[in-house]
C-alpha cells in the first residue's frame, strides 16, 4: 500500500489494489467454508482454473450473510474516505521524501521477496499451528496462506537410496506391533468345473486359477441417513445395502474428505497415499503427468495380473485433471458422462445412478471374456446442492423429526431421494452379477459425507445432534472421526458365507490394498511396505486427525506411532517429489524374480 501511494500520491490507489486482492482472498474463504465447512487451503489454488465449475456446483450456497454484507460497506466506506483525504494529504510529502519512502520500501520488498529469511521466520512461528484453520485464526487469511507457503519452501527432505533400502528392510519387532487379526489369503480363486456350478461354488480342483472381475463403485456422497438420530423415516431409504450388509463384508468406511474432495478419495484408494503428508500447496491430482506414470498403484497390480482396466466418471472431465492422470497411470480406458450417449437419463442435473448403474453392466458386457476386468467407477448424480427444488418430485419416503421444520425436511428429501437412488444402483448392480457365470468382486463406498449446510448458518447434522458445529475446526478428534465416516460393501459371487470376511472399519488409504490381499495378487513392493508397516499401527491420518489401527481417535500422532508416520512421510515423499526409489526397487525386484 505504501508503494503504491508514494507512487502515485493517491491513498486511494493504495488501498485499492492490495484491499481488493485481500476482501476477495478473504470472500473466497468464506464462501469455502459454507461450501464445505473448512478454510481456503494452499493447495486449493490448484484448482483456480476450475473456479467457475465449481461454483456452478454450490451456487445455491454462495449467499451473503448480514456480516458479509457489513463488510462489504466498511471496505465501501473507507474507499470513500480516502478518496476525500486524497485532496488534503496530497502535497503534504515532498520529492525527497518520496525518495527516501521509495528507498525504505525497496529495502523491504528485498528483505521480504528476494531472500529467505522472512519465509524461514515465517515457517517458524507458524511451525505450532498445524492446520491451516490454526494458521488463520492466528495470523489472517492472507498472512496465514503464506505461512503455508513458508513452510512448503522449508520443508526439503534430504534422503539416500540407502534410507530407502533401510525402510524396505524388515519390519520392525513384533513386540512393538499391535495385535492383527488378518490373515493374508493365499489361494486363488479356480474356475467353475464341466458340471457347470454356479459362480459361487468354483471349484478347487482346476490347476489354472481364475482371478474375479473386480468391480469399484465409488458413490457420491453415499452413507447411511438413518443412522442420524433424532430423525424417522416412513420407509428404509437404504434397504438394499441394509441387506446385504447383513451377509457381506460392510461397515465405516474412513476418508480424509468432508463434503467434498472426491478425487483425493479416489486417489488414495488407488495409491494408498495420504494426502495430508503431500506440502501443502499440493493435491493428489496435482501432479505432472510423469509423477501418475511412475506412481505404483492399485491399477499397476491389475494389469501384472493381464487385467484390462477401465476408468468410468459419470459426469464429465472438467475437474481434478482425471483424464490426464488416468491415462498417465495406464487404464486401458478413461470413460465420462459423453459415453453414455446423448439420450442418457439425467436427474437432479447429473447423469442418474440408475443410468450410471447400465453403463457399468454394459462395458462389462462388452468386456474382452479372454480376460478378467477392473473398473474404478465414479457416480455423480447425488453430489451437492442438496436444495428443495433439486428434483421436480418429492423423494416418496415421508421424513419426519422434532428438530427440522418444513423447509429443513424438504433440502433433506432432495438428499434422501438421491441416497436412495444410489441404494437402487447398488441393489441393479448385484442383481446383474448374481446372474453372470464368471466370479466378480463388487466394491462399493461413499466417498464423504454431504454438504448439508442450511442458509440460517446451520446445518442438518448441528439440528439433529450429530454434529455439534458447522466449523470443522470446533471439532475434537471424535466427532471429526465420526464425521469422515461414511458406508462400504464388500459383496461377491463367488465365496461362501464361511469364506467371508467379517465386518470392520476400513480406511480409504488401504481399501485397494485389501482387495488386493483378498483376491490373492501378490503386491508390490511399496504396497508390501505398508502392510507390514503402517497399517498395524493407523487407520487414517490427516489434519487434526489420527486414528490407530484398532479405531481409536487422537488429536495428535501417538508418540509408539510416530516413527511409522516419519517413515510414511519419507516414502510419500520419494514418491511424489523425490527419484521415486521405491518405484525402482519394485522394477528392480520384478527383474529379478
């Protein structure tokens, strides 16, 4: 501001340029927080070209509160102001001083740009906060983002192929694991015999082992409504997955996001990377290509195994680079909305699952039968806004609660219809493989918990007590483990009900892993790595969250797990900016076996 007045001699000018660039940096936040109840973050300017689509998706959101709009006429206000003192101040500084404030002024812009010093003592006092909510509350958005900034420039890891090989090495003593009750499963799955028994009676007597088609639906938005208390429904919303979790492998599924992020979940599913170890002016899906090309992934076990592998997003590719990253990681097919055809069903705004549902059966129809199939497939049509006139019909399930008043209750049918239209889905999707011959695995999960936030500052979750703020910051590690909960179903054609894998929490970082395990296909290095080292000891990791392996929530890393999460960093750290060490050593032992 100094600058730019003693430039210009017109404190106005001053306060324009910087003010601007500050309220519209500040607004973003806000409209951040109503959006998904957390702060602007450093790595969400990876997304500054997608501003425009993503504000399309939340637009019924993006109100201005009474203090928003204070705010507003207070910047109003004083920009008046200056323009009136401009006639008053203007001859009060000479030509030397000018020059003397221009000397001044320099001498900073080199302190603060040109050398490091006030980014080291930036990432130093903000080395405490640990979140950026933390950050600022503490020092302002503006100054709060450039702590980020700080410490992404400090945080340089200097490591060796030997710490790789000494990560890489044996795990650490059984005295200091925790207690696993998994057993890894050795036998492959075998072909039906000549009598032609059905899908789930394969018998064992084949010697060539036939691997399932391994099916993933990821579920926008998807959990389970009737768990929220204080809240009755004339009918069960979720009625398929409510019975089939009753014979199959279900329950809490655990993910980094909270209303939105989907592609991260995807991305850890995929990786077995959590997102909170990358610097904080990264993403999962922000990398250079190359960085997805080399990356050991689920999807690179599928096709050791001569897998063919598709990827399927229901909607289109405008966000998080998926086109590109998927490509890059080798999916034989990168699939959106367009595939469905210019007559799909739209509902809601969005392709419908029931129309996600038939394009899943029908490239598995289309599918190479010489080979086994994966698909990782994404649905759409219940992401936010959930809002009275989303759909031209009501949902046909009456809700009813002592907390939510009518304009309440009719937002909550614009989620219950498309909760239940992705129940609908998954119940098509089991009724089609029931019936194929072949073995197939079908892995279905909510990516996160909607946006349920209501225009009096309130939120669906806060009326009903399951929530006791709208602010994830006001959270304890508890309540935010309980809110990044969300459903799965591990359901199959082929296991009896005494092969079965019982109920348990599972984690987005590991769930590719374990359907790696379940299957039988013998993992990669890196993937070997963390079972034998991270996940005895956590279940999730992220800001303001720790949860050990046996489900227990801390605020901080427990100190016997600390020395997993330094050697996690390490790990994610070679891989997403480092020589990908890892990767080689997983090249070098294939060579070699």
């Amino acid at each position: 501001m100094a600058a730019v007045y003693v430039l210009t001699k017109r404190l106005w000018i001053g306060y324009l340029l910087p003010g601007v660039f500050s309220l519209l940096l500040a607004f973003v936040n806000y409209f951040k927080c109503s959006i998904n109840s957390a702060p602007l973050l450093l790595s969400d300017f990876t997304m500054t070209g997608q501003l425009f689509e993503i504000g399309g998706y939340a637009k019924s959101q993006l109100t201005f509160s009474l203090e928003s709009i204070l705010a507003l006429a207070i910047v109003v206000l004083t920009f008046a102001g200056l323009i009136f003192m401009d006639h008053m101040v203007k001859k009060s500084i000479t030509r030397r001083g000018r020059i003397a404030w221009m000397c001044i002024i320099i001498v900073l812009v080199i302190l603060v740009v040109c050398t490091p010093a006030f980014t080291q003592f930036s990432a130093q006092i903000s080395s405490g906060q640990l979140t950026q909510e933390e950050r600022n509350e503490e020092f302002g958005v503006l100054y709060g983002l450039y702590c980020a900034y700080a410490s992404v420039e400090t945080n340089v890891l200097d490591y060796s192929k030997d710490d790789i090989d000494a990560l890489l090495g044996p795990a650490q003593p059984e005295t200091h694991m925790p207690d696993l009750e998994q057993e890894e499963n050795s036998e492959q799955i075998t072909a039906p015999d000549s009598a032609g028994d059905p899908a789930n009676e394969i018998s064992e007597e084949t010697e060539e082992p036939i691997y399932p088609n391994v099916i993933f639906v990821m579920s926008e938005s998807f959990f389970d409504i009737t768990r929220l208390p204080n809240l009755e429904f004339s009918e069960d919303p979720l009625a398929n997955y409510h019975a089939l979790a009753q014979e199959y492998t279900s329950g809490s599924f655990m993910t980094p996001a909270y209303c939105g992020g989907t592609a991260y979940v995807e991305m850890e599913v995929l990786t077995g990377l959590t997102s909170y170890l990358l610097n904080e002016n990264d993403t999962l899906t922000s990398f250079p290509a190359e960085v997805y090309a080399e990356l050991p992934t689920v999807q690179d076990v599928f096709d050791d195994y001569g897998y063919d592998t598709i990827f399927f997003h229901s909607h289109t590719n405008a966000l998080y680079n998926r086109e590109s990253i998927y490509n890059s990681m080798g999916f034989d097919q990168v699939l959106f909305s367009d595939a469905c055809g210019p007559d799909v069903e739209m509902k809601g705004g969005y392709v419908s699952d029931k129309a996600f549902a038939e394009k899943i059966i029908s490239l598995y129809e289309q599918r190479n039968q010489d080979t086994p199939l994966f698909m990782l497939n994404v649905s759409m049509q219940n992401h936010q806004p959930y809002v009275a006139d989303k759909y031209a019909e009501h949902s046909g399930i009456e809700a009813s609660s002592p907390y939510l008043n009518e304009t309440d209750l009719e937002i909550l049918d614009s989620y219950v219809m498309g909760v239940r239209d992705a129940d609908a889905s998954l119940g098509m999707l089991v009724d089609y493989f029931s019936s194929v011959d072949e073995p197939v695995m079908l892995v279905f999960w909510g990516d996160h918990l909607p946006n349920l936030n209501l225009s009096d500052g309130s939120s669906i979750f806060t009326k009903l007590g399951y929530a006791s703020d709208v602010m994830t910051t006001d959270w304890d590690a508890q309540e935010l483990a309980q809110m990044l909960s969300t459903e799965y179903l591990i359901w199959t054609n082929y296991e009896k009900s005494e092969e079965i894998e019982p109920d348990h929490t599972e984690s987005c970082t590991f769930l590719g892993i374990h359907v790696l395990e379940r299957i039988g296909l013998e993992r990669n290095a890196y993937f070997t790595w963390l079972e034998q080292n991270v996940m005895p000891y956590m279940t999730l990791y992220r800001a303001r969250l720790f949860v050990d392996a046996q489900g227990n929530p801390y605020r901080e890393v427990p100190e016997d797990a600390q020395q997993m999460i330094d050697a996690y960093r390490l790990m994610v750290y070679d891989l997403m900016y480092g020589d990908r060490l890892i990767a080689q050593e997983e090249i070098n032992a294939t060579t070699d076996g």
